[in-house]
C-alpha cells in the first residue's frame, strides 16, 4: 500500500478535505499555471488522452475531477458527444469551470456538479465514458474510486485516466525529479497563494502506484482489457480499461 501523501501534513483533516481546500486556494491560477510549468504539452497529452475514445464515439461522457473543465472541453471539441457531465471535489475549481462553460454558450453540452469523486453521485450503468486528467492521484481510497468509477460506466463503457508517472530512463528521470522537486515549487510560490499546493504536486506524484501497479488496481475492481501507453519517457501515461 502506498504512503498517504496529504497538501497539509501539519492538519488533522482527511486527505480528501484538504485536497478540496487546496484547489479552492489555487483555483485563479490553476489554469495559468498548469499550461506554464508544461510548457504547453498538458495540452498535447490531453488530445492523446481523448483520441483513445474516438473509436467509440461515447454520447455520454463522465469527466471525474474534471477541475476547471479543460479536459471536458477538450473532449467536447474532438469527440461531439452530446453531453459530458464534470464532477469535482471543490466549488473554487468549478466555479471557474461554470464561467468558462457560460462563456462559450456551452450549457447544454456541459454541466458540472460538486460531488466525491470516490462516491460519484450517479445511477450505475450511467455513462458511456469516463475520464479523469491527473485527478486519481488525489484520491483518498483510490481503489474505492477506480470500483465506483466502473459502476457508473455502462457494461462495455470505457474509462480513459491520464496521469503523471515516474520516468525511469537517464537522463529523463534526472531532470524530471531536479524540475519537480525544485522548480514546481519556486514557481508555485512565486503565482500562487499556496505555495505548498506545489510541494504536494512532486510528493503526490513519488507516491502513486503509476504503471503496471496502476494498470493492476484497475484490473483488481473489474476492469478488462487494461493498457498503459507511457508518454514522454514515461513522464505522464495514458491507462485505459473496459467494463
């Protein structure tokens, strides 16, 4: 079992509560910041991501931890379903989430509700598809969250997760560790109001079981027909499974 890694080690809440105030705090400049410290490629990932539903042209789509809406949007763009449905944690995240949507006339395409994404406030065999873009490493039970994930989708439905990984080739691994461990954080401290959200982001990442211990849980709550496409050398991975 992995290592419990909170944003606020000194707080007594659970993990969940503090994720939620974490991206409360940061939520104005999440979106900046996220496509500033990839250097863009967040962008390109996600494209990958949403390409491997194509083939299945899903009319209902379920966004988990879908923040503020960038993946949805993103889905919306390339897959045309008719409608995708956000879920998240914090009200900060979507708040931002509901002015994006309002400002591109996209209300009937795109909803977005406050809900645990552990719990999903779902009937089962609801959805389509499902994503989630660097959400599941936040998760307080992850297993307990990959199974509700797969209750919701409908039999054959498929889920796409997109999430950061440890790469294991030199020197990408050593550049990758030094930019997470010291960069990540200045920057944080330099645009946002909580510095330690940034911290968080390196040490959630140390202690996810990416890859085939990733590919394993899902496979372990029903999964069939899992893959892991690693990107970048490994820095990021596309895991996909069938209910």
């Amino acid at each position: 079992m992995s290592k419990i890694v909170t944003p606020y080690q000194n707080q007594q809440s659970t993990k969940k509560e503090q994720v939620a105030d974490m991206f409360n705090n940061i939520s104005k400049t999440y979106d900046f910041l996220n496509h500033f410290m990839s250097l863009g490629i967040d962008i390109v990932w996600r494209k990958i991501a949403i390409n491997e539903l194509k083939a299945a042209q899903p009319k209902r789509i379920l966004d988990v931890a879908t923040g503020t809406g960038d993946f949805a949007f993103e889905a919306l763009s390339i897959l045309k379903p008719k409608k995708i449905i956000g879920v998240d944690i914090s009200a900060g995240m979507l708040d931002i989430a509901k002015q994006k949507i309002a400002k591109r006339g996209l209300s009937d395409r795109f909803e977005v509700r406050l809900g645990d994404s552990e719990k999903l406030p779902f009937e089962s065999d609801e959805f389509d598809a499902l994503t989630v873009a660097y959400g599941v490493r936040n998760f307080e039970n992850l297993e307990a969250g990959l199974a509700d994930m797969r209750r919701v989708l409908k039999p054959g439905g498929k889920a796409v997760v997109l999430e950061f990984s440890k790469p294991k080739v030199f020197p990408v691994k050593q550049l990758y560790n030094f930019y997470f461990k010291y960069i990540t954080p200045g920057i944080g401290r330099l645009f946002s109001k909580d510095a330690r959200a940034y911290s968080y982001l390196p040490e959630s990442v140390a202690a996810f079981p990416d890859g085939k211990n990733f590919v394993a849980l899902m496979e372990k709550v029903g999964f069939k027909s899992t893959k892991n496409r690693p990107l970048l050398f490994g820095i990021c991975s596309v895991y996909t499974g069938i209910k």
